[in-house]
C-alpha cells in the first residue's frame, strides 16, 4: 500500500523544484489502468496513452511532466533527459531498463524504478509451453491444418520428461521455471556469474559451455549488457548437442540471429522460440520485415521456429501486479524522498512525517559523491532540530533525506537557497 494512503500519515506539498504546481505523469504503451487510477487517486495528474513514443515526440512533451512512465519500447535517451526541464522520476512498467539511459537519469537527479519480479511467472509460464510446442512441432502442425493439409506424425517429437533443461541466468524467471519443468519430469542445469542455491534438484554448472554440451533445451533469462550481448554466438551453437532446442525470453541482443539461422539450417538446433529482438516494431501493426531486421523473412519461413511479439510478461495479472508496484514506487519517491527499489539510485527511506507533525520539513538532496559535502549540508542544518537524518551513496550519486523541525517559511527559502547553492547539489526537494 503507498504510504500516502495511510491514515497517519501526511500528504505533502512539494515545495521545490515544482513549488506548488500540480504533478503531471506521462504513461505511454498501455500501461494497466489500476496503476492510473492508483497515481490519479494519489492526488497527480495523469495523461494516458496507449501507444509508445518516438524520441522526437519525447523531445515535445516531456518538458511539461515530473514523471513519465513506460514500458520497453519508448527509449529514455540523454538528448530526452536534458529536455526534460521538470523530470524526476521515471517508472519502468517492467523488468528490464536498457531502455533508460540510467547514468545520465542519475546525473540529472533523476531516480528510475522497475518492477524486477512482478511478471516471473508469466515469462516461466510461457517458456513451459514453448518447451511442449517445439518438441512436438505443434507450431508447424497447427499451420498446416489450418492451411486445409493434414500431417500427422511421430517422427522428430518428444515428451519433454526425461530431458535436460539448461537455464541461463538463474534470476525471479530462471528460479521459477526450474520448479515448473521439474513439475515436469525435467532435469534442470542452470548457468549464473554467481553462486546461487538452486530450487528442488536443480544443478549449477561452472560454465556456459558444460550447460551448452549437457541440454536439451536451451533459455536465456539474463539481461542486456556488454558481456551478454550476443553470448549466443556461433561459437556457442557450435557447443550445443545436436537436435536441442534455444528459447530467447529474455533481451532481443543476447543472441546472433544469422548464427541462429545458420544453427538451423544445419539442422544442428532443431527449433528455437524468440519471443525479443534486436529492433522491435514501435506499435502494434506495424510490420516485421527485413527493413527492421534483415534477416526476419528468412527466420519467419524457417520450420518449427516460434516467433512471439514479445508478449512474456503480457498477462492480466503481471501487467496489474505490475502497476501496482510500480506506481507505489512512483508515489513512495514524489512524496516521501523514498528511493526504495531505485535502479541508479542509492536507496534511501525514512519513516513518514506523521499528521500531527506540521511543522516538520523533509529534505531530498541528490548531489555528487565527492568529499566535504555533508559538513555543507550539516553547517546549513546547524540552526535547526534534525529529527532523523539518512544518507547513502552510489558510484558518483549520493542521496540524503532529512526531516526538520520548526522551519519557518523564511527559513525555509534560506535554507533552500544554501542547500542549492552547494557545489555538489545535483536536485533538492522539499516537501512540507
């Protein structure tokens, strides 16, 4: 529940940087109507779209928002973030954030939040169906009878019991789906860069490789960054045992599609199921051609290979469970300074000003991690009662919350303006 629905608690003003202005959030890609009518209930003014953003849109309409709230296809880009004159929060409505450019965000006093988990078991889910559609080439079987052909037959399908499940990052997905395909009669290996403690009978393998060499079916639940860009190379389907099948539900740039094609061709992969691509299409309807990726009619025309509009976490339940923490995230930080659950951001949280507490002021200083800064803030402070007082640093973002009794509306505009004017100070909010 956000903090600003409970009955002790008070509901704040903003006082700075958007001193009394109502404030405005941006929600593109559909996102769940729970999570609009849970901001508008919170006291914000919502815009509402359907459809995702182009940067050059971004560039005309962010300036006039606080927050803005998207999913995986509206790209948060530096150019965006230096037009966005009021910005200071950013919801991701999903997993992943590769979509946001963070440490420019951060460098701005920008906070971004996700949801890391809210649509694990959707994805999980997904996966298991895909493992039972490639084995038995129902996907290919489904459209030749509804082409008017009938072909029935045995050769090349398999019960998935008794074979190898290989899982490749063993995160809110990959653990679930290792209970799942269990439930199945699978064996499950799982490759991770850290030592984690497997579910039910599960085993960690030292490498990707050893994974590569011992399944029958091959996963990929990681997220984009350098190292895992095209980890899924040549090289590695090379390593695979012949006749296994690759899932992608993960991040359209973890594997090398020519190579996939190639895999294929050979007949060394027998299926494969991506659901994420390199380059996606910005709305629905619009085409997937080989003028978005040069190689999409050639994997589109290739037998038992399942192609999905990157529709993992596209449940009813994900998306509200979703809404509904992201959108708390959203008012926990416009409200109360919380940065609980940021992804570049240090995570900070004080409890909440109660109601009857009406002369208290509380502080949200983003400044850069350098020395010297909390004796500035501090000697600014000297004058007053510092209730409770929390501070915590993230690379080259630091993040301080204060609460502070008996400030006057002309101390507060002193105090505003020494706090400002410290060398570090990236963005300050008061509420009060």
């Amino acid at each position: 529940m956000a903090q600003a629905a409970l009955s002790n608690v008070r509901q704040p003003k903003v006082l700075h940087p958007v001193e009394n202005e109502n404030l405005r959030l941006l929600l593109l890609e559909n996102i769940s109507q729970e999570a609009v009518r849970r901001l508008r209930a919170e006291g914000f003014h919502v815009d509402h779209s359907t459809k995702a953003m182009s940067e050059e849109e971004l560039l005309e309409k962010i300036p006039q928002y606080h927050g803005i709230g998207i999913r995986s296809k509206t790209k948060i880009t530096a150019k965006v973030i230096k037009a966005a004159s009021k910005l200071i929060v950013i919801g991701c409505f999903c997993i992943g954030t590769n979509q946001v450019d963070l440490e420019t965000a951060a460098k701005a006093g920008i906070a971004v939040f996700n949801s890391p988990f809210s649509n694990s078991r959707s994805v999980a889910e997904l996966v298991m169906g895909e493992l039972v559609v490639l084995s038995r080439q129902l996907f290919d079987r489904a459209g030749e009878l509804r082409a008017g052909i009938w072909n029935k037959q045995s050769k090349g399908c398999w019960e998935v019991r008794g074979k190898t499940l290989g899982i490749v990052g063993y995160g809110h997905i990959g653990s679930q789906l290792s209970v799942l395909a269990e439930s199945f009669g699978m064996r499950v290996l799982f490759h991770d860069i850290v030592n984690l403690m497997p579910l039910g009978s599960a085993h960690q393998v030292d490498s990707l490789n050893d994974l590569l060499n011992q399944s029958d079916f091959v996963t990929l639940h990681v997220p984009e960054l350098p190292d895992t860009i095209n980890m899924m190379g040549r090289e590695q389907f090379a390593q695979m045992k012949k006749g296994a099948y690759l899932l992608n539900n993960a991040r359209g740039k973890v594997v090398d599609i020519p190579a996939l094609i190639e895999a294929l061709k050979a007949g060394h992969v027998a299926g494969a199921a991506i659901d994420v691509f390199p380059r996606e299409p910005g709305a629905n309807g619009a085409p997937f051609d080989d003028e978005l990726n040069s190689w999409a009619s050639e994997l589109r025309n290739h037998p038992n290979v399942i192609l999905t509009p990157h529709i993992g976490g596209s449940t009813e339940e994900a998306q509200r469970s979703i809404g509904e923490e992201v959108s708390s995230a959203l008012t926990r930080y416009l409200w109360f300074g919380s940065t609980l659950g940021a992804v570049n951001f240090p995570e900070v949280d004080l409890r909440a000003i109660s109601a009857d507490e009406n002369d208290r002021v509380r502080m949200c200083y983003a400044h850069k991690n350098v020395p010297g800064v909390l004796r500035q803030v501090n000697d600014a402070l000297s004058s007053f009662n510092v209730e409770k007082q929390f501070s915590d640093s993230k690379g080259d973002i630091a993040y301080l919350l204060a609460d502070i009794a008996n400030v006057g509306p002309d101390d507060l505009k002193n105090l505003r303006d020494r706090i400002n004017a410290t060398e570090a100070n990236i963005l300050t909010r008061f509420l009060a």
